[in-house]
C-alpha cells in the first residue's frame, strides 16, 4: 500500500521572492507581468523512454511502432533507456544544473483518451536535475538569468485527432510512451519578448547538444506558459497557465493576450482574484479560451511508480558526459573567432553560419552530426583531400571560404528550395570550385555558374572535370603562371588569396563594378601582355559596338561606364575572360587612341 503525498498547509499559500526589479511596460503601465515556462522537449532517441518499440516521424504509419507497454496492456513492465538517461544529462549539465544522483519516478494520474494506462509516468517530486540556470541574451539591455527549477523525465501520450465529418477521434499510439525532458523554469521572465528569447535559447542549447531536434512545428519542442500580473508593489497574482504552445510567435502573442485579459479583469473586479484555470490559445484569433479549472497536485493523485525503482546516476558518468559535452553556440562562436582571427572582420557571415549550423539534421541518442561548422572547418584545413600535396593541402583562407559558403552555396541552396543538411556537394567538390577561382583557372562568374550546374546536377564527378566539360577551362582564361609575371598580384604559391578574389561579393551573378574598382585604378599598371587574341577581339568588337560610351570615356567625363564595356566583353566570353584584364587593355586601346589623337 502507498500513501498519498499530502502538502503542508502553509503550501497553500504562493511564496514569492522577485528576484527582478520593476520595469515599466508602456503597453500596461503601472503593472507587473511574471512568466514561468515548462517546456516539453521530445528526446532525439530510437527507442521509446520505457519500451523497445523505436520513436516514430509524422511520415510513420499510424500505430505502427507500438509495443503491449505503450498501450497498456496488463502485466506488462517498464524499463528505462539508459540513451534517454544520458540525453538529459547532457541538457542538465549544459544548463548548469544540480544532478541527482538519486531519482524517482512517479505516477500523474488523469483520465484522457490520449492515455491509454491511466497515468503517466513523470518525475514530479524526485526530479533528475535541480538548480539550473540559463542566460538570456537580451537586445540593448544586459543579460538576464532564468533559474532552471528542475529537469524531469517523463512518457509522452498518444496523438489525438479529431475527425470532424464522424464526429470521432482516432487515437494514434506511435507517440506514446516516446521519452520527453520537461524543463520548468523559475518565474523570472516578464514579457512576451523575453519569453521569446528564452525558449530560442532553449532550443538552440538542445539542438546543439544533440538531446532534441527542437523542432515545434512538428510537436517535439511544445511549451505550457504560466502568467500572473499584478499590480506594481502588490504580491503576485493568480496564475493561468497556457497549455500546448507550438511556436514562439504564437507563444508570445498568448501571454500578450492574457496579460491584458488579466489586466481587464482585475480592473473591472476590484478585490477578486483572477480564477486560476487551464487555457488553450486560438491561432486564428490569437486569444486564449477556457480549457478546464486548474488541476493541482491532490487531483492528480501522484504515487511512487510500484515497477521502477530509483534511477542511480554515478559520479563517474556524469563526468564522463560532462567531458563529452559538445559545444553551446556562443562557445562554439568564440572557438571560431580564436582559431580564425580574420573572421572578427566577417562576425555578419558567421553568424549566418552559426544560425544554419543550429538547423542541422540531429543525430539519434547523441550521435554527431555534421553540420555547417564542420563543414567550413574542413575547407578551411585542407582536409577535404588528404592524401593531396599541392600548395592548398594546408589551409585555405577562412574569409574567402566564409564568403562563397555564406552567399553563394547557401544561396544557391535556398534558390533550390534545399537546406543545408541536404547540400549534394562534398567538401571535396566545394573545395575544387574555391580552388579553381583562387588559381585563376576560371574566373568567379564562372564559377558560380559552376556551382549552380553542379548543384541542379549532382553526381560523384569532380568540379575540374566538370569546368572542363562545360568548357569554362580554355585558353581564354588567363594561366596563373602568366598572370604572376606580368602582375603584382600574389602568385599561386602563396597561400594569401588574391585581393580581387578576397573582396569580390559571391552574391552578385555577372560581373560587379566593385570587383573591377577595388582590385585596379588607372594609375595600376594592367596586366594586358599575354591576354589571348580572342579576348582581344572582344574588346575591340566592344569599342567598335559601344561608340557612345567610348567617346564618353575619352571626353573624361565619366569613368563609371568602363563597366558596361567590360561587361559587354564578359558576356562575349561567357564569363571566361579576367575582368581585370579586359579593362587593361579596354583602357589602354582607348586611352592610347586619345593620346595618338593630340
């Protein structure tokens, strides 16, 4: 027989201790809002928390992964996953929190049809982990600290669909039983904004430790919301709490919601309490609704679970964990301006890639799983081709790779409707077309030409043979070994990338102006000996077919149309030619005329 936890009757009474200083809110002056979140995060695991049934995906076969455990068969028996164990440690841990080396599970008894035994299993009074904390990195304010109250385990339920032409639900069991952290904070947010701010910090630290996908649209990362408001100096008011929020916009348009259904009440009842209830929100009209009066821990009728006795967390394990821990985003942000101090001039476009690297597809029970960082690391490093030995097996430059990965590959890739995590090019591929363009072999348009032909066109097929075969690689680019000695630019030895290539802009697809400016003035000698005789055939069919523009040049009036001759020439190449020295010989063939004219 197992006796009921009763609470002490001074518990009745809410404790506060407001561990934040007042705020005025234009949008309620005079008032105080408190927020506190539980948040229900679907563990990354194959298997189900208390059962060998595998998780399930929105693509599964309704109950097709259920085991006689899941749907509460008589007789049968839980038995915990230790991979979901150790994914809670890791987000304890990453959230600064106290871990129990002792903890229980307990029975949270209500009646739905979405609960198939009755109960479900929970760590509501012996929680894994206590005391976190979690930082808040607020927009032109300092930050903020969340207090973490506790991290629990705990069964998720089936899925319950409503069938509104039958009038019935129909009961989907492959989510049942599927192992979830519920992580309940303190109540030290007070806006919508910050509570924003918080669950996309949450969601970011899980993601990055592998523990959840974190993914709310799908229902893996869903967030009960409790708000009270009360007046400035008062005690806290009553809470409500808002159940099965599933995206942060909505989320934060509920609170604003029942801040000012609150407000309204208090106002127009003065000496009452708010009702404490249960409410649901309508994303329709962005309110909240009445569920059902608010359930409190008697009503649930929580007891010991009699078939699980006390997980026991050794020492030994959670330093072994905490000595695995992957890094959180802002340590893995600090790592790359360490190892690459070329790119505190670039922090834009590596918080690009910082921000794809945290939508990477996550890895089951903790399982890495390669994402954009490691990408750009791999190109950086040369180990891309390991067994090479040319002048790029090193390094190559972080700012050059940041650029084409950041704008070109990526918007490549969103021009595609494709995600990173289904990139078809392999480091090895990527790698050829950056060398390519830093050897000069093909110019950058064309290589972002390259790039696009070899995403719409995946296959095993190296990026050399591929510039090759759609003729990009011909004599009308000009060799580096002829560049580097009729120019001052580095020469394909040095591992610097050449200036005109390092401050080109990947986004842009034909040939940009600043590209031509920043890499040759007038008073720069130009590199016209050696251009092949085609590319000279271009310039003078450009001088002969642009007259206008010629003669604007020769007048000194505007230099800005040079452009447009080079860009008649480019087009004339199909982007083979080197900008830089087509406008050598355009000025020298139509300055030297003005000059043979006086």
């Amino acid at each position: 027989m197992f006796l009921r936890r009763l609470r002490p009757p001074h518990c009745s009474v809410r404790a506060f201790h407001d561990v934040r200083s007042y705020k005025e809110d234009t949008r309620w002056p005079g008032w105080q809002v408190i927020v506190g979140i539980e948040t229900h995060a679907q563990l990354k695991s194959r298997r189900k928390l208390f059962s060998e049934s595998l998780t399930s995906s929105l693509a599964d076969k309704i109950n097709s992964n259920v085991s006689p455990f899941d749907a509460a068969f008589p007789g049968t028996l839980p038995k915990v996953n230790s991979k979901c164990v150790d994914l809670a440690l890791r987000t304890a841990l990453a959230l600064k929190c106290q871990v129990a080396s002792r903890s229980l599970f307990d029975r949270k008894h209500y009646f739905y049809s979405d609960l198939a035994s009755g109960y479900q299993i929970t760590q509501q009074y012996a929680p894994l982990a206590k005391n976190g904390e979690l930082e808040l990195e607020i927009p032109n304010l300092p930050p903020i600290k969340v207090r973490i109250k506790q991290i629990q385990l705990e069964q998720d339920t089936a899925k319950s669909t409503f069938n509104s032409r039958t009038q019935t639900s129909n009961i989907d069991l492959n989510r049942a039983g599927t192992g979830l952290m519920e992580i309940v904070s303190e109540p030290d947010l007070r806006s919508p904004e910050e509570a924003g701010i918080y669950v996309r910090s949450l969601q970011a630290i899980l993601r990055a430790m592998g523990t959840s996908d974190g993914n709310m649209e799908q229902g893996s990362l869903r967030c009960d919301v409790n708000v009270s408001v009360n007046k400035k100096g008062e005690p806290p008011g009553t809470r409500c709490e808002i159940k099965n929020l599933n995206s942060v916009k909505f989320m934060m348009a509920a609170i604003t919601h029942e801040v000012h259904r609150q407000q309204d009440f208090l106002q127009t009842n003065p000496g009452l309490s708010v009702p404490q209830e249960t409410r649901g929100f309508n994303e329709n009209t962005f309110e909240t609704f009445h569920l059902r009066s608010k359930e409190d821990a008697p009503d649930y009728r929580y007891m010991p679970d009699p078939n699980l006795g006390a997980l026991v967390v050794s020492q030994s394990r959670i330093q072994d964990i905490r000595d695995t821990l992957p890094l959180l985003p802002a340590q893995r942000r600090a790592y790359l301006l360490r190892k690459y101090p070329a790119l505190q001039m670039k922090e834009q476009s590596l918080d690009v890639l910082l921000k794809v690297d945290n939508t990477r597809d996550i890895g089951f029970d903790g399982e890495d799983a390669r994402g954009a960082v490691e990408y750009f690391e791999v190109l950086c490093q040369g180990q891309d081709i390991p067994s090479r030995r040319d002048v790029h097996a090193n390094t190559r430059d972080p700012v050059f790779v940041l650029n084409w990965l950041t704008h070109d590959l990526l918007g490549q890739l969103a021009a595609h409707g494709q995600t990173f995590s289904s990139n078809p090019l392999t480091p090895y591929q990527f790698g050829e077309i950056l060398d390519l363009v830093k050897d000069r072999q093909i110019t950058g348009t064309s290589a972002k030409y390259l790039l696009r032909y070899m995403l719409a066109n995946p296959s095993g097929d190296n990026a050399i043979d591929t510039a090759t075969k759609l003729d990009f690689i011909n004599p009308v680019s000009v060799s580096s070994s002829s560049l580097s000695s009729t120019s001052t630019l580095p020469s394909s030895s040095s591992h610097e990338v050449p200036s005109d290539l390092a401050l080109e802009d990947p986004s842009t697809q034909n040939t940009s102006s600043s590209v031509i400016n920043s890499s040759f003035t007038s008073s720069s000698a130009p590199r016209t000996s050696n251009v092949p005789p085609e590319v000279q055939a271009f310039c003078h069919q450009a001088i002969s077919e642009l007259p206008n523009e010629v003669e604007v040049l020769r007048t000194g009036k505007s230099k800005g149309v040079l452009n447009k001759i080079v860009g008649f020439v480019m087009k004339k190449s199909r982007g083979r030619a080197d900008a830089i020295a087509v406008k050598g010989v355009l000025e020298k063939l139509i300055y030297d005329s003005v000059r043979d004219d006086q």
